[in-house]
C-alpha cells in the first residue's frame, strides 16, 4: 500500500508542478490559451548570461499540445511506472520527460560535447540538455552538414564518439554528408534525428521520412524510439554499437510524442567497447611472412587508433626498419617527419610510392579497407587476387575478403 500511495504521489506532482507554474506566470488553461499567450512571457530569466528556456512542462500545458501528445504523455507515465513497479524499480526515481532521459542517458556515457542545429521536432531534448549545460556543451552550428563534419572530426581527434542531433526531413538530409564520412572513416559517432509522432507515422506527415530506408546504408544500425523508458537501452545499444567491431555511425529517430512523454527509468552504465584480438596462431603467421620479405611494407588506416597503438606502431617499424604508409584521410596517423615514413597512399599519391606499393612482396595493411582512394581505383593491387602477400588487419570481419582475399586476414 505504500508504494501504491508513493506511485499516486509521484503521477500527482506533475500536474500540481504544472499548474503552480501557468498561476505563477498567468497562463490560462488551453480553453483559453489566446488571451493566456498574450499575457505570458516567451523567455525566462538569465543565467550567466544564458537565456534561460521556458521549463519543459509549462510549455507544454501553454501551447496545448495536440491530443496525441497529451494521450501518449498519460500512456507513458501509466506504461512507464506500472512497468518499473512490476520489475521492482526503485520507488525513489524520479518521473522524467523522455528529452531529459536522453541528456542524461548521453552525460552517463561520458559525452562532453554534441553538436546540432535546434529543431522544433526535439524540443523537449534541448530543455534536458540545457538543464546539464555545465557538464554537457551543446555547440549550435549554422547548418547540419557543418555539424555532422563537426561532430565526425571531434570523434576522430578525440577517439570518443561523437554526437550530432538534427531536425527531421531536411535536417536529417543536410547532415548526411557528415555521416556517410563517418562510415567510410570507420569513425563511431551517433545521430539523433526527430521525427513525426507516432499518432502521425506513414501518413506522409510534414517533413516526415523512413530513417531506416534512407540511412540504413550509410550507417551501423538504425532504430527509432518509441518509448520513453527504452533510451536508456537504445542509447547503451548505440554506444556499444558504434564503437565495436569496426567503427561507424548509428542513428537514432525520436518521435516527438515519445519525448513529451514521461518515465521513471535508472540510467544506464558507460559502455564499454568490444575489441577484437589477434590469434597466437595468425601472430605466429604474420611474423613467419614478414621475416621472410624482402621489400616489405606497411599501410595503416581506418578508426579506432590511439597514441599508444601509434607509439607501439612507430616502435616496431623503428626496430623492423620497414616502411610505412598512411591511407586516405589519415595522413597524420604517423609522423610525417619520421625517416620510416612512406608518404599518403591516396588522391594523387605519389607515383614512386604508388610503384613501391605494386612491387611488395609483402603488403601488411592494418586497420586500412583498401578502398578506391587508397588503391588508386583498385590498381595498386590485383582484384580479388593480389600479387602482393597480403596481410589484412581488420577489426570488422566483414571487410576481409569484400575485394582482396589476403593471404592472411586477421
């Protein structure tokens, strides 16, 4: 009976919070919303000199959202509630509209930074990340296609993923660009998209598009949403998504009643990230193969390095004397400086490093896909057999073998 008493208490508090707020600001009831409008401010006080947004639930009851939202709002909260009680949540969570969920779900995954365009499809986003603005920095950009490039090389300087949040329609179709970099990069990064609510989907809404059909090639996974109390889980599914195997994007859509809604759900752990390992047996192979070259050489690319794998790359070729290349985009992986340094192995490569390439006996190529900048258009080796010794190093199984068999994939 008490945690029935606590559970009545906590679906009360909303509306007592709600109200005390349109009596505070003189806001009518949505019957009278036009006369309240005149009268009630656009914008609250300043903060360190930050104009402080109207709270979540006020604007919600001032502007009178549409009964969709208002009957999902109240099937969230029953669904939400009932179902954490089920399971034995913890009666002391506090209720959250899903915008708030998220921006906390990101602030628990480590993200600092997110870059984005506001959009009135996730408004309720921009309330939550405003309210943790002092451990989490939204950077408003001036088009999406800047903030998808933005938020692509944030992840590839910082080797944390990076965040990028667009409106539905052409928001998400400006920010494509970032993101298809994103894919063939190998760099992890998550997209959240708004979209239509789900009392409007397949009904060619405003601005509405299937992110499944139109990002699915140009991503990792793609999901959308539609409950409050599962980011939490989508968002710890996305982490560990863009950050496993090989690399890449992920998008998430949010329809817009989904994020009005509310739920009493924990946040989940930082994610931790699943990497591949070599074989004893492939290490035993690959020092067999290189021992026995004669013009050996090393192409390095792709995502998922850090300064110590650069470090112990630079080490190895220092004692090995072998040379080494970096493939498109990824020039600075090894210090150009360095008298093991080859040269970029890309657009316009240079044509006695491109020969060196073709004349290898043994072409060892870590992290790199061999893609069409970096092979020249598929000429510095022979498809799908190369002349050279290929040993591929891939941390997405799926790569090996899509156009050169290696000798030795690892």
């Amino acid at each position: 009976m008490a945690r029935l008493a606590r559970f009545a208490a906590a679906r009360e508090e909303p509306r007592r919070a709600a109200a005390g707020v349109r009596a505070h600001r003189g806001i009518r009831s949505a019957g009278g919303r036009g006369q309240g409008l005149r009268g009630s401010p656009r914008q609250g006080r300043r903060q360190h000199g930050i104009p402080e947004l109207c709270r979540h639930g006020a604007r919600l009851h001032h502007h009178g959202p549409r009964a969709g939202h208002r009957q999902c709002r109240a099937r969230g909260l029953r669904a939400g509630s009932a179902q954490g009680l089920a399971h034995g949540m913890k009666a002391d969570l506090k209720l959250r509209h899903g915008g708030r969920i998220l921006a906390d779900a990101l602030a628990a995954h480590g993200v600092r930074t997110a870059f984005g365009v506001p959009g009135e499809s996730f408004l309720p986003v921009l309330d939550g990340l405003h309210d943790l603005r002092e451990k989490l920095r939204f950077v408003i950009c001036r088009q999406e296609g800047g903030a998808s490039y933005m938020a692509e090389a944030g992840a590839k300087l910082s080797g944390e993923p990076g965040v990028l949040f667009v409106t539905r329609g052409p928001g998400a179709t400006n920010g494509a660009v970032g993101v298809h970099t994103a894919h063939q990069d190998s760099t992890p990064m998550l997209v959240f998209v708004g979209q239509v609510g789900n009392d409007f989907v397949e009904r060619e809404a405003f601005q509405e598009v299937d992110y499944r059909r139109m990002y699915g090639p140009l991503t990792k996974w793609v999901a959308q949403i539609d409950r409050a109390e599962r980011i939490p889980e989508y968002v710890s599914h996305a982490f560990h998504t863009a950050t496993s195997g090989r690399p890449g994007p992920v998008l998430l859509a949010l329809p817009e009643d989904m994020l009005f809604s509310d739920a009493a759900v924990a946040d989940a752990p930082h994610f931790r990230t699943a990497r591949a390992a070599p074989s004893p047996a492939d290490m035993q192979e690959l020092e067999r193969l290189l021992s026995g070259a004669k013009r050996p050489f090393v192409l390095i690319g792709g995502g998922g390095w850090t300064g110590r794998a650069i470090d112990g790359l630079r080490a190895w070729a220092e004692d090995c004397g072998v040379a080494v290349g970096c493939g498109f985009r990824c020039q600075d992986y090894f210090d150009n400086r360095h008298p093991n340094y080859a040269g970029d192995v890309g657009i316009g490569v240079n044509p006695k490093l491109a020969q060196r390439v073709k004349d290898a006996d043994v072409l060892l190529a870590i992290g790199e896909r061999l893609g069409e900048m970096t092979t020249s258009a598929y000429t510095l080796l022979d498809v799908p057999a190369p002349k050279q010794t290929l040993i591929h190093v891939q941390s997405g199984a799926e790569e090996l073998g899509r156009v050169y068999r290696a000798a030795l994939p690892i």
